[in-house]
C-alpha cells in the first residue's frame, strides 16, 4: 500500500487516509440528513460507530469464506491480518445491515427512516475511500491514456471507474431523498445502483470466477439486486406513514440539480486528480 508519511516510524497509508476521510465525509452527510428528518441524532453516532465495526467485520468473514477459503484453513492466524488487506464490501454491508436491525429493534426505532438518512452518506463515503484503493483491475487489451503502469503492464484503473459511479449514485440519491413515497426507498435505490456499480467494475478485474467473466462478486451483486427488489416490493404493500413529499417549483428544482451536479462533477474532477497525483 502507498506510503505517505511517517509518524514515530509508524507508516500512514493513503488507502488509510482515505477511508477516514470518506467515514468523516459519510458522517457529515448522515448528521445533516438525520437532523433534516428529526430523527434521534445522538444514536447516529452509536449507529456510525457499530455500524463500522460490524462492517469490517462482515467483510473479512465473507472474504474468508467466498475468496479464499482454503488458504486460512491452513494459515487462520492470516485471518487476523486485516492490515494486509482481504475485506468483502458485500459482507460489510450484511455485516452492517444485521447490526442495525439488531439495534434499532433493542431501541424500537424505526430501521428504513434511518436507512433513508444514512445511505447517501455511505455511497459517498465508500467513494471517498476508493480512492486510496491499490487494487488495481485487469490489463488494458488497447492502452487507454487512464491507464495505470505497474510493473510493465497498464492496468485498468478499476478504483476510478468505481468511485467515479458512486459519486454518481450519490447525487441520484441525494436529489431523490426529499422525494421519496415510503421509508426505504433511498435505502433499497442505493444497493441495487451500488450492487450494479459493482458488478460494472467487476468486469475490469480479477476475482475468482463462478462461470467465465461472472465472478463471486458479479453473483453476490445479483443476490443483493434481487433481496432489495423484493423488499422494494414488501415496503410498498405495507402500510405504513407516508414520507411528506417535497414539492419545488421549476425555477427551484433546475438551480438545485445545477448545484448539486457542479459540486458531484467538482469532487469528481478533485478525485481523479488525487489519485492519479498519488498512484500515477
């Protein structure tokens, strides 16, 4: 992993930097939605915190048992070395999901309103962190001038085209979340246009395959499409209190697209000269 500084001799990573930055930036979006919504704020906190450490947790479980189970079967003292990296985004989101539905049912409050708040701060968070990712993807068939050189070879740079979709998930949720016709709807909207931003960036990597280009990834992707579809379905059947819908004149609506999109292409553009200043 990219080295960037040193403190006391202790090496400060940029993947590192760049996850506390994104945590910091998913936090900050997560206070400001959950406070709009008058929701309990206080337990934003317990969530975020909890909420990361199930992740984490989640993830290199799944990454254990769906990339490379034979490997800690006969090295598990390996399975503690999470600095060496091996973390499943899907087994984090699982792993964050049955916290919070242990949680909010232990506090009796209401888990999709606060699903709804956080959602947008965590596909933005998730975005931030890439890029300090240095896994790259598969080698350019034709040299693309994005392309990153290692070790001879130009490789995809999967991380861009990544955080690149997911900062575009974000601004879809975010103009969506004042419009939204039952609790969950900004939650569900963001793992099926996540699950698809994965199973986009699976085709420039290298992953263990279930069946020629479709990998584990491409097929936990698809479990997690169809389980959000469905749930889709159930919340809109359910009764439940209607979400006040947000009604905006034209003038309005047109300079908050306007806004919102120039800040989206603003951190693009900031992003990409990040990672291309760092890892290029």
């Amino acid at each position: 992993m990219k080295v960037l500084f040193y403190i006391f001799g202790y090496p400060v990573h940029f993947f590192g930097v760049m996850i506390a930055l994104g945590m910091l930036g998913g936090l900050l979006i997560a206070y400001l939605e959950v406070k709009r919504k008058k929701l309990q704020v206080e337990k934003l906190f317990d969530i975020a915190l909890y909420s990361m450490i199930s992740a984490v947790v989640g993830a290199r479980l799944f990454f254990i048992l769906f990339y490379n189970l034979s490997y800690y079967l006969k090295n598990p003292i390996d399975i503690l070395k999470i600095n060496e990296g091996g973390l499943s985004i899907h087994g984090g989101l699982i792993g964050a999901f049955v916290f919070g539905i242990i949680y909010f049912r232990k506090n009796k409050l209401g888990f999709f309103k606060y699903a709804d708040a956080i959602a947008p701060g965590i596909i933005l968070g998730q975005g931030i962190g890439r890029i300090g990712c240095d896994v790259f993807g598969k080698v350019m068939s034709v040299p693309f001038p994005w392309g990153i050189e290692r070790q001879g070879q130009l490789l995809h740079p999967a991380q861009v085209y990544e955080f690149l979709m997911n900062y575009l998930v974000f601004f879809f949720l975010w103009r969506k979340r004042k419009n939204i016709r039952y609790n969950g709807q900004i939650f569900l909207w963001y793992i099926i246009l996540f699950s698809i931003n994965r199973g986009v960036v699976e085709l420039f990597r290298n992953n263990p395959s279930v069946a020629g280009w479709f990998s584990i990834s491409h097929l936990l992707s698809v479990l997690f499409i169809i389980g959000a579809i469905i749930v889709m379905y159930m919340a809109r059947k359910k009764k439940q209190d209607t979400p006040t819908i947000n009604i905006e004149s034209k003038r309005t609506k047109i300079k908050g697209w306007l806004l919102d999109g120039l800040i989206t292409l603003t951190l693009m553009v900031a992003s990409i000269i990040i990672f291309y200043f760092i890892q290029g």
